[in-house]
C-alpha cells in the first residue's frame, strides 16, 4: 500500500485494513481479504485466486505454504529478508529498505520507493538527534510464552529499532531474529523497559499480569517501576510501520529515562 500497488494486488490473507496506518486504509480496503494471518494459510488457498507473484513476511511448512510449494506451481515469491533462513547478518532498517527498493523495482515504481526511504531516513535522523545522553536504556521486548518467552534477537529489526530508539535490547547477545529463551536470562538483563506486541486479538494485558503475579519476574525494574509499552505486529517486523514503532519506542525510552 506505501508504495501504491493496491492495483496490482487481488487479495491478501491478514489484518483488517484499519491495522495500517491511516492513509493507506482505504487503498487496503478496496482489496479481498481472503483470511487472516493465524492460522497460516494453506498453500491451496494462497493459489486460489491465481496469483503471479505471491508477497509474504514468511513461510509455513505445516501449511505446505512454502517457497518450494510455490515454485512448482509456477508461481514467484518475494519475502523480506528477515524471514529468510540463509540471511545471516543482523537485519537492520536499510536491510528493510532495500527490500522496498527491491519491492519497488518488481513493479517500475523505483522513484516512489526512494521518496519514502528518503522520508523514512529524515525521520529516523529526527529520532536519533533526540536520544537523551546516558546509558542505554535496557529493553525486553516480550511475544508470548509463560514457560519461556518468545521474543526478538539480535539479528531481528526491532533489536535495531530499540538501539536507535536509545534502548539495548538485553538479548542483543543471542544470535538469530526471533527466537524463545529462558527466563532467567531476561530477569539477569534487567530490562528497566518492557514492550508488549498486540496481534489485535489480546495477549498484552495478560502478559503484563502474568509478569507481575510470578515472583521470580516482578522484581525486574520495569515489572516495579511499571515501565511498560505496546507496538502492533506490523511496528515490530519489517515494514513502512517500523519508523512508527520507532518514534514510539523513542518517545517510551525516553520516559524511563527521565524517571531514572
């Protein structure tokens, strides 16, 4: 929708247009949406509306909606490089813009792409220029799981948003995008910031409620100072979305460090 393609777009399985940001909900509300995002689609229904290029973050084995299912029915895929397995390096923002770039580029709208890299870049310049002087402030960014939290890593795109924003992610040592670790390694992090995802469907309020009923987890600084933030799935993946959850992760980043 940024980059004006809604033309070329028959349907799309996902959120309801109002999960976009505010001037492109009425393109996304002029195309099919054939399903949500959970469970995963399947493969069948992927191809059903006979698409020639199929855009999606990832992939689902269980589903059969892979790449390889794809290509034997003949059909392109483009993912972003955050959901591609044998993409090692750390995925930062430009790794996202040159997925635009390469977005762009499939469709002849080079020029439109830039003008939003461009717009993405002044404001990401905006946000830095505005990091308050001090140490970091310390980060968890909390998914889901009470036996043990899934959550990003280091090599994810929202470990860079939480590093420009004047945050560390406290699991900035594990390797990988996204990924579960033990519990103990989040209360050793301390994170004075704690940032809950909202899929649209719950699941920020009872994770907030599960940290401050364990008692192994509500001595965290963030748990007892009640440090706490949400961003969309859409702020916290690869996206035109990623500079809205930056200014808000910023804009959190610098409450905590003014209560400090």
């Amino acid at each position: 929708m940024a980059l004006g393609l809604q033309d070329h777009v028959i349907g799309y399985f996902g959120g309801t247009p109002d999960r976009l940001q505010p001037q492109h909900q009425a393109r996304a509300a002029l195309v099919e949406r054939l399903g949500g995002s959970f469970p995963y689609p399947s493969l069948e229904a992927v191809l059903a509306p006979g698409p020639d290029l199929v855009f999606s973050y990832g992939f689902n084995e269980s589903t059969g909606f892979t790449g390889q299912g794809l290509r034997d029915a003949e059909v392109h895929s483009f993912s972003f490089t955050e959901a591609c397995p044998d993409f090692t390096s750390n995925v930062t923002l430009e790794v996202m813009f040159e997925d635009v770039r390469a977005l762009a580029l499939i469709f002849d709208v080079e020029d439109r792409g830039e003008e939003l890299i461009a717009m993405w870049e002044q404001q990401i310049a905006e946000v830095t220029a505005a990091i308050p002087a001090g140490e970091p402030v310390r980060v968890f960014y909390f998914d889901s799981g009470e036996e043990a939290p899934f959550t990003a890593l280091a090599g994810s795109v929202m470990s860079d948003i939480i590093s420009r924003a004047g945050g560390i992610n406290i699991l900035s040592d594990v390797s990988g995008t996204w990924g579960t670790v033990e519990w103990e390694a989040v209360v050793d992090g301390d994170p004075e910031l704690i940032i809950f995802v909202d899929y649209g469907f719950g699941g920020p309020d009872a994770n907030q409620a599960f940290l401050e009923s364990n008692p192994s987890l509500s001595g965290m600084s963030a748990v007892v100072n009640g440090q706490y933030m949400t961003l969309t799935f859409l702020q916290s993946v690869p996206g035109p979305q990623n500079l809205d959850g930056l200014i808000e992760v910023a804009t959190a980043v610098r409450r905590v460090n003014a209560a400090r």
